[in-house]
C-alpha cells in the first residue's frame, strides 16, 4: 500500500503476456512482489479500487472521494444507459437482486459499433454503470469482468463523503505530481482527465489544468525548477525539494519497467535527461517494429541501459526472452556490477512468473552465456 500511497495511483492494462502492467510496476519497486498481495486488496480486503486517473487506475479506497469526479466526466456513459434503457434496466435489477455478474451471464442481444470493434449492448451497459459510479468492480477472472452495486462493495460512511469538484481536481492533478516526479506543464498523457489546460465555456466551474497548477503553486505544494538539459520548466513535489540537490546514491540493481511505468509516462523527459527513446509497439504492425511487442525498459542505477522483450509462458513454466537491446555506449559485460545485478533481476522476474527457467532465442547466445545464473 505504500507505494499506491506514494505514486497515487498505478495504471491497469490487461496484456499480460510479460505482467500485467500494475504487478510490474509493483515488481520493480517491491522485493519479493507477488501478483496475488495486489488481488486480495482489491478484491479481499477491497482496499484498492478501479477508477479512472489518467486512464484505468488501481487506487487506495480511502481516497474514493477524491475520485468520484470522475463518474461525472464521462460523456458517452449516460448517452449509452439512455439509448437502451430496457437492457439498462433488466441488468441492473438482475444485479440487484442476484449480485456480481458479468458480460457472460446475460443474453448476448444487440451489438454497437464502439472503438474496437462492435461490442455488445450488454457490455457497454455494464461499463457505462461502472464509469458512473452505479456498479463497481466485484472481482475480475482472467480479463473477465464481475460488476456489482457500489454500494455493496464500499461503506457507506466512504461514498456519504462529498468533497468539491475543484478539490477532487486538485487532488487528481497532485498524485499525477507524485506519481511523475518531475512533471512539465506539457504532456497529454501525464494530464489525461483534468480537462483542457485553457478554460473550456461547455464547462461551466469546471477549472482549467492551468488554474489547477498554479493553485498548487501558489500554496507551495509543488515547486517550479529549470532541469539543465530539459526545455521548459518542470515541478516537484515541496518535500522532495532537497533531492535534487542531494540526491540519494542509486541502489546497484537492474529494474525492468513496463510500458505505463510512471517513469517512462514522459518521452519529453526521457530523450533529454537520459538519451532514451521510449516506444510503446503493442499497437505498430509487427513489420515496422524496431523493437518488439511488450518491451519492458532495462534500468541500472540511475541510467536507461536497454530493453528486454520477455515473454511468459506459464502452462510451460517457461520466461522466453525473445529480444534484447542495448543502448548506444553501454556494454553490459564492462558496466561495474550490472552482470549480477542483471542476473539478480532475472532470478527476481523468475519467481515473478512462477517459472523455473529462462528460455534465450538463439540470435541471443552471447546474453545467454553471459547472464547464466551461477547460483
């Protein structure tokens, strides 16, 4: 719970086929980390929820309050319950009366066109109740969702709580603060849900992105800083003020970081400060590819050294590493200590998998050799 406390929120996706990306992001910051620890909070002891923070989060429940904001943002959600009321109707009353259910436990009836294709009627129901804060997630099986009543899965004293939209706001665009680090006034993806950075006139008391920072700014919450090197200003946290100027020493460990790590969310960052092109390719077509489909960024110490292409297989207990790429001017064989640390991180990611052993794809034979665990 500590580093949801501290990143204010991690981001689910649910490709899984090196982690999903929250138990990556998890795995790279707690030793030891296992998948299920996440599960039980979320669906045990329900101390995690689902909301919307920039993109799909998993968040403390007790800052639920400060989210509930975005069940009143979504715009397509109330269009969906209203243009099909009766199927809206039968399956909250289902619900209702049967509890958690999911796509499957209904007829399949009439399908929409939606962003991915056409979808079902039922399942755009189902999650335009969730985006309003109506249903909530029970329990997911697979990628199989289980939606039941808010007001079952949460206490009552929790959703009783009514905090001002602008506060909710302010809170949302914090975590994002907390989660970054080093954040610009740019960036989309950093800001995603906070509304447009210049007041809009369709939203009425609805405060600019701009407002919002220079309100944190102004009560000396975050603090603005010239990054040498970095274009633009950047903001930090108030109390992390003094590790710029005395850092602590990097611990000499390798950590692989998944695609919507927050440390790799700000590619205007990345390029300057650490020389280092970040490229999600899950959406490319696979001949115009420079790397791979899920690949996971390799961190040594303080520097972007590489980038590792894992794949689990996990009916055969197997890690397939099916690419490995380093960056200009790093040799890992030469780096002080980056062997065993790179070994530590495999044995690490090993156990993350619940695999017993590393499969190399034969043009990697020299990592191979090198990185053979000799313990």
């Amino acid at each position: 719970m500590q580093i949801f406390r501290r990143l204010g929120s991690v981001q689910f996706d649910p490709l899984a086929v090196a982690g999903r990306n929250h138990d990556l992001v998890l795995h790279a910051r707690v030793a030891g980390y296992d998948p299920a620890w996440t599960d039980e909070l979320l669906y045990g002891r329900r101390e995690l929820f689902e909301a919307y923070n920039k993109a799909l989060c998993l968040l403390p429940t007790s800052e639920l309050p400060w989210y509930r904001v975005s069940w009143t943002q979504t715009v397509n959600s109330p269009r969906i319950l209203a243009e099909n009321r009766k199927v809206a109707k039968q399956v909250l009353e289902r619900i209702r009366a049967e509890g958690p259910l999911s796509s499957v436990d209904f007829e399949r009836g009439p399908t929409m066109d939606w962003w991915l294709g056409p979808s079902s009627v039922v399942r755009l129901v189902l999650e335009s109740y969730a985006a309003t804060g109506v249903l909530g997630l029970a329990r997911r099986q697979g990628n199989r969702r289980y939606y039941d009543l808010t007001e079952r899965l949460f206490p009552a004293d929790l959703l009783a709580v009514k905090i001002p939209r602008r506060e909710q706001l302010r809170h949302k665009m914090l975590s994002r603060f907390r989660a970054h680090g080093l954040p610009g006034i740019g960036g989309g993806e950093i800001w995603g849900g906070l509304g447009s950075a210049k007041p809009d006139p369709k939203r009425a008391g609805w405060p600019s992105r701009t407002e919002l920072r220079e309100q944190l700014v102004a009560e000396g919450e975050v603090i603005p800083v010239e990054v040498e090197g970095v274009p633009g200003t950047r903001f930090v946290l108030r109390d992390e003020v003094e590790l710029l100027a005395t850092p602590p020493d990097p611990p000499p460990s390798v950590s692989f970081l998944a695609p919507l790590d927050p440390f790799v969310w700000d590619r205007q960052l990345l390029l300057p400060l650490f020389g280092f092109e970040h490229v999600w390719e899950v959406y490319i077509p696979e001949h115009k590819r420079r790397w791979g489909y899920y690949v996971l960024t390799i961190l040594f110490r303080d520097r972007i050294v590489g980038r590792i292409e894992p794949r689990i297989d996990r009916a055969g207990g197997r890690v397939q590493v099916l690419g490995l790429w380093w960056e200009d001017g790093f040799t890992p064989g030469r780096a002080k200590g980056f062997v065993d640390a790179m070994r530590e991180a495999l044995r690490a990611y090993l156990r993350f998998a619940q695999a017993d052993r590393i499969e190399w794809a034969p043009h990697l034979s020299r990592e191979k050799r090198l990185f053979l665990s000799r313990s």
